[in-house]
C-alpha cells in the first residue's frame, strides 16, 4: 500500500484516480508548515504539491520513503530539484494540461484587441453609448504570426484557421513536413514580423528568446500590427514595445505576462491601446482539473514502476553503468548545445554515434543528455532528461543511437550529426586523460577544443592574412582571444577558425567579420 501526501488544495476531480486506487492510500493536509512537514514526511512515498508547499532541503532529507514529488503545474520552482535528486526522488510536473487553457486565453485576446471590447466595456460601465470610438478590425484574411509552434502555440495556429486567417511561423524546430500538416507557412523571425497583422508569442524564456521581439523587429512590422503575448514576460521588450506603440507603429498589444509581476508601475499599463490580464492562461477550472489529472496519474507510474516521461530530474541509473558513463555527461550535453547552435534550420533528426569502449555498455543515459543539450537551445529549461526524447518525438524529430567498431584513434568517441531540412553539422567529442572533455572534430574538420565558455565558429577560405584580420577586428574592439583552433583539410581550401574568447562578442562585431572577404560564416557559440 502506498502513501501520498496532497500538501496543497487539489481538484477532486484531479485527484480522482489516485482516491480510486486499492494500493493508494490519500491523506489530505494543507497549509503545513516546514516543520510539520518534516515531522510526517517519513510516513510518504509520494507528495503532491502546487506552488504554496515550499519542498525544501529538510524536508526532502526528513524524507525516508520518498519515491516521488508531483507538482499540479508546469513550474518547480517550489521544489529543490537538486535535493530531491541527490535524495534519488524523481520530481513530476504536468506541462500538458494547460495547454488548451493557454491557447484559448491567447485567441480570446486577439479578438479582444481586434474588437476593442475591454475599452468599450468601460465606455459603457461610465455611462457612455460612444460607437464610433470602437470600431475594429476583423480576423479574416489576416496574417497571424506565430513565434513558436509548440503544444500551445499549434492550437493557437488551429484557431485562427478555422477564422480563415493566414498563419506563418517561426519556430527552429518546424519541418516542411509538420507545417504542411498544419496549414501553416514556415518563416524567419524577420519574416514573420514583417508579414503578420497580429503577431502573438508561444516560446519559453531561454536567452536565445530574451528580447526576440524589440525594436529591430518592430521597425520591419506593418504599421498598424497588434502584439499578444501570453507565454512568458521578456520575450517582447517592454520598453521598444511601449515606444512603438506611442509612435503609432503598433495598433495596440494584449498581454497577460510581464517582465516583472505583478507590474504595479509598468507604463504600459497607462496606454489606452493595452489591454492586460493578470497571467490568467492557465486559470480554468478544466486546467487546474487537467494538470491535476496528469501529475496523479505519472505519480501512480513512478510508484508502480511503469514508465513515466514528465520527469524534471535525472533517473536513477545503475551503478556500475553510471561509474562509466557519468564522466561523458558534461561532454555529451556540450556537444548537443554545440551543434544545436551551429545548425540553421528546422530539425529533423538527430543521430549520435558511439565508438571505442563505449560500444560496450549502455549509452541510453548519454543520448538523452545529447537531446538535452540540443533541444534545451531552443526550449530552454523546460528540457530535461527525461523529457527530451517525449519533445523530440513531439516535434517529428528523428532520433537515432548507434554503435561503432572503429575507434578512430580514440580509446572513447561521441559523435553527433543533426540533420535539418537545409543542412547537415557533424560534432564528435572525448575525454582525454589529463586534459577532460574535448571536441575533436567540427564538421569532419580536425581541432582540440575545450568545450566551454564564449566561442566563435568561423569558416573561412585558407589564405595568408586571414587570421590575422579576424583578430585584429577582435582586439580593436576590446575582445581578447584566450585560445584559437585552426582546422582545414586541404591547403588553400575551406577552413574553420574556432575563438574562445573572455566575453561575448557585440552583434556588431560578428557582422564586421562576417564582412571580410575570406569568410563565409561566423556564428557564435555559447557554452
């Protein structure tokens, strides 16, 4: 018979399967304090929680029978993850079950700004009959531009479909394949921006997202646009946002998120063209009932031992497997990071190849610690190892593990190749005795590289001087060069250079060496 604690109020419906359960017994206790916690904790092998209950480290270490904690939400910021993994308790959170949620707050949003019905609704609450001052403008035929086309942001896309509104999107993850199923046109963020009547946000915030819309955007938007945000504050520059919209560029923004919450002095809240609701997405009855649902019903995995995919922390590996592989761990999630941020284009497959003594053992660990580095580029920290391969199969994404005899002059070889629908980037990686994690090869290109900190990729064509030029743009502009790799295959040929360097380079820099005339790429790289 097993034991779950509910520390904070449920749905009942939610709860349902886990009060039905004959091997569950449910004890319901809210509003504990960390000290009551710790005295009962030892009783449970699993605790339910939403955001009041703070899972600190003394409850956790207090925890004697713990197998699992399952959080009714997305966010688990309330629990020590690093405790709780340390402890060997895996920590569940339920991503899905706003997903409906979300989107209809998302679409209800758009056709509040469209229509201007909050501005209206007040007009009439201070007495007033005033219909000239409200007319809007209709859906059909416009261009909805959508910046991430994950769970929430596909069922936006459904909706405006079925408003016979144009979709294009842009997400780094959307193949030909999946966008033709969706009815939806594939498009660079500048693209997108540059097309859409209505723009709205459905990405996480991850530093390749912060500030994805500011003002370089707004300058190559329609004038008259109308933004939405819903997903996550900090995507849209609030200050280029608010500046747009005074100059008249932007016809009005709808947002239910904020950089900062609760955004009390935040002068967008002042702009008659706004309309703002207090991070409401995933207020429904159904959701809270959904995410409840879900939690209950990966708790009961966990516990039974059946499989389970909304896992935030690392699952239990055996020792004498892990005493193997947890040396390739760093590597394998800086070598996933690497290519990911090397690669243009949507994903498609992955495929990581393992050779020398690694052949020998079970490498599954490693893979999804590959996954993780590549798909946590783009989605950010709601990636993990668990549920990197449930996204990547989400998202179409092929992946493939294999094995080979040849060592390649390595006691120990990973090698990831990540195909895209326009190019393909191999990366392989080892541990050296002595010298840790390197990467070996970029691009069937030979180098010896410490896989970390601020670099440079950049291919260029083998001449005299080349170097030397990109250097001397680098230290005229207060970039030191801690170390370069250099790699061809024929003299005179194409070339790679690879720069770690003290700080990160300014977009204006990168466009500067971009510019000469021996180069052909440069991309930076953040490890």
């Amino acid at each position: 018979m097993f034991k779950i604690l509910v520390s904070d109020p449920l749905s009942e419906v939610g709860l349902q399967k886990l009060l039905e359960a004959t091997d569950v017994e449910v004890v319901q206790k809210t509003g504990l304090k960390e000290e009551e916690l710790v005295q009962i904790i030892p009783e449970f092998d699993a605790l339910l929680v939403r955001s009041q209950t703070k899972v600190t480290p003394a409850i956790i270490e207090a925890a004697s029978r713990l197998k699992a904690i399952g959080r009714a939400g997305v966010g688990v910021d309330n629990i020590n993850i690093q405790a709780a993994t340390s402890k060997g308790i895996v920590v569940i959170n339920a991503p899905d079950g706003n997903t409906i949620s979300t989107a209809e707050h998302s679409f209800a949003m758009i056709m509040a700004l469209a229509r201007r019905i909050p501005n209206a609704y007040h007009s009439m609450m201070n007495g007033q009959w005033d219909r000239k001052s409200f007319v809007g403008v209709e859906l059909n035929q416009k261009v909805l531009g959508v910046v991430g086309l994950g769970r929430i942001g596909t069922e936006v896309a459904k909706r405006a479909k079925a408003f016979n509104m144009k979709v294009v999107a842009y997400d780094p993850f959307l193949t030909e394949e999946r966008a033709k199923k969706l009815g939806v046109t594939p498009a660079s963020i500048k693209e997108l921006v540059s097309q859409a009547d209505f723009i709205t946000t459905h990405t996480p915030l991850t530093k390749e997202t912060k500030y994805l819309i500011s003002t370089k955007e707004f300058a190559l938007m329609k004038d008259g646009v109308r933004i939405i945000n819903c997903a996550r504050g900090g995507i849209i520059e609030e200050k280029a946002l608010y500046e747009a919209i005074v100059s008249g560029k932007v016809a009005g923004a709808a947002l239910d998120v904020f950089e900062v919450e609760p955004p009390m002095e935040n002068p967008l809240l002042k702009l008659p063209k706004v309309i703002v609701t207090p991070h409401l997405g995933a207020s429904t009855v159904e959701a809270q009932e959904n995410v409840a649902i879900d939690v209950s019903e990966e708790i009961l995995h966990v516990l039974r031992e059946q499989p389970f995919k909304n896992a935030v922390n690392l699952p239990s590996i055996p020792e004498n497997i892990i005493e193997k592989v947890e040396p390739y761990f760093a590597l394998s999630e800086k070598l996933g990071s690497f290519i990911a941020q090397i690669a243009v284009g949507g994903l498609e497959e992955i495929t990581v190849t393992y050779s020398g003594e690694l052949t020998e053992i079970d490498t599954a660990s490693l893979t999804r610690t590959v996954l993780k580095g590549a798909l946590s580029y783009h989605l950010g920290e709601g990636v993990n190892y668990i549920n990197a391969p449930h996204l990547a199969k989400n998202r179409g994404i092929n992946v493939v593990e294999q094995k080979s005899t040849a060592n390649k002059g390595f006691t120990n070889l990973i090698a990831v190749s990540l195909k895209t629908n326009q190019e393909e980037k191999t990366v392989a990686g080892t541990m050296l005795n002595g010298y840790g994690a390197r990467i070996v090869k970029v691009d069937g290109y030979p180098v010896d590289l410490q896989p970390e900190g601020h670099l440079i990729l950049v291919h260029h064509n083998d001449r005299p001087g080349a170097i030397g030029r990109v250097g001397t743009i680098l230290g005229n502009n207060n970039v030191n060069i801690a170390a370069m790799q250099v790699g061809r295959r024929d003299m005179g040929g194409n070339a790679i250079m690879i720069l770690s360097i003290d700080r990160p380079a300014t977009p204006d820099v990168l466009d500067v060496l971009g510019e000469l005339n021996e180069i052909t790429s440069v991309t930076e790289i953040d490890l």
